[in-house]
C-alpha cells in the first residue's frame, strides 16, 4: 500500500513539474490583478518636459485667479463631472483617461481648463495631451462645455486633489 501511495504522489509531483511553462488561467487572472492595482498607484508616464506646470495648453483660457475652494461652484461641478466625465475617467485609477488624482500638482490650471473646453486641438497641438492621446489611444471627448461649467468641473477637481 505504501508503494502505491509513494508512486501516486511522485507521478502526480512529476505531471505538476512538467506542466510549468504555461499559465493556469488562475495565475493569469492573478497577474491581471497585480498589474491593474500598480497602475492604480502609478500616475500616467508621458514625455513631458520639465516646464509642465508653467504650459497653459492652448485655447481661450490664458489666466486663472485661484483662491479658496468655492464650494458650491465645487458641487454644481460634481454633478457636471458625473454627467460628463465618469464615462472615461476615475481618480483614483487609470481608466480609458488618465487617473485625476493628483492632477492639479501635475498640470496648470489653465491647462486643466483648455483639456476640457478646447480637447480637440489639444491633442494635435500640445505636446502633454499629444502623448496621454498616444499612451491611451483614445481622444478626450469634446463635451461642448461653457467656461462657467469647465470652471465648476475644474473646482471639483481641486477638492480631490
């Protein structure tokens, strides 16, 4: 009995180690995992230079005055993100856009805002949203927002960031 349980547990040790170059669909799922939870830490990597924070983007926004958070420009533009932004991007996580957490010490607030009103020169003219459109192959949608909106939106931003 001894030899029959001793030769069941070598045969089936041999299957196991003989079975190591592929990937159980277990051990795929779990690397899928571990990959996704990086990116959700790790923000965006592009080509940007080191002027960053100083390129306003380009579009019809040339200055931004900030001071304190306005709250209840800040809730008008939760409700707008919601309704128009949810669809691509998260904070906390890389989706179909880039993750928002930590922008506002990434971009200018001008360029934050000319992202939002004017995306679609953007990504053919500046060299920031040049390389997120080619290191998400997905163009930022142009939602045809006012400023007063692109404003409310940018306010909400800051109370996360």
């Amino acid at each position: 009995m001894k030899i029959i349980i001793l030769s069941l547990v070598t045969i089936t040790a041999l299957f196991f180690t003989s079975c190591g170059g592929e990937k159980s669909i277990e051990s795929q799922q779990a690397e899928d995992t571990i990959k996704e939870n990086v990116d959700e830490v790790i923000p965006e990597k592009t080509s940007e230079t080191s002027d960053e924070m100083t390129n306003k983007g380009i579009g019809p926004i040339s200055s931004i005055e900030l001071g304190e958070i306005d709250d209840a420009l800040a809730m008008t533009g939760r409700e707008l993100f919601k309704i128009n932004c949810t669809a691509c991007h998260k904070f906390g996580k890389r989706y179909i856009g880039p993750a928002l957490a930590g922008l506002t010490d990434r971009r200018s607030p001008e360029w934050i805002m000319n992202m939002i009103l004017n995306p679609d020169v953007m990504v053919v003219e500046d060299p920031i949203a040049k390389a997120l459109l080619e290191e998400y192959s997905s163009p930022m949608a142009n939602q045809q927002l006012t400023e007063d909106e692109a404003r409310a939106i940018f306010e909400f931003i800051r109370t996360r960031n």
